[in-house]
C-alpha cells in the first residue's frame, strides 16, 4: 500500500504562509489525483485537488490564499498556504483520489 508523509506544519500568526510537502511512497501522479485535506476533530476535509493533467480544485473558502502544486522530478506534492486564518488551525494531510492509507498528517496552528 502507497503511504504518504506529511511535513512543514508549524506555529503560525494569522496573516502568515506556511508550505506544505507531501512525499508518496510511490510514483501516483501520472495516475492518481492527488488532493489535500483538512482534518479537525470528526471532520476531514478535501480543500485542494490536482488532477493527472495538472488541473485544481479549491474548496471555496481557500480559494486565491492556498496553492496546490507539484514535482514530478522529487515526487512531492505542495500546498502553499497564505494569509492564514485562526480557523486554518488543524491536521493537513495528502492522499491519492481514491484515497489510500492515511498518513499521520502535519500540524498547522495559526496563532497569535
């Protein structure tokens, strides 16, 4: 099974940017969407998808502040997050669509 690892969550101020990176166990993006997701107590949440042929999606309310992107070289997915909000505070995890295993996710905290 693919697995996915999170990195680059921390402690931010409202207002700040963080990058996100996501490194699958495998090659995917020439055959799977790859998406973002947004996880809070009892919810998770898709808030950005790329598909094979480079296309996005925003969940609206991220919409013009976070960027999907990838790699392909480093295999690695991004999402850049700008003018963070206190309500962006929670668990950002990647996965394929259809998702596989989930990863442990990488903590974002947008604080003052």
């Amino acid at each position: 099974q693919v697995r996915f690892v999170e990195s680059g969550g921390d402690l931010v101020q409202p207002g700040g940017s963080l990058t996100l990176s996501c490194a699958p166990s495998e090659n995917l993006f020439s055959t799977y969407a790859m998406g973002w997701y947004r996880q809070v107590p009892e919810k998770r949440e898709l808030i950005a998808r790329m598909t094979v042929d480079g296309s996005t999606y925003y969940l609206d309310s991220v919409k013009g502040r976070f960027t999907i992107s990838r790699d392909n070289s480093k295999n690695i997915l991004y999402l850049q997050l700008n003018s963070l909000k206190r309500e962006g505070t929670a668990v950002y995890c990647c996965n394929s669509i259809p998702s596989g295993f989930w990863g442990q996710g990488t903590q974002v905290t947008v604080s003052l």
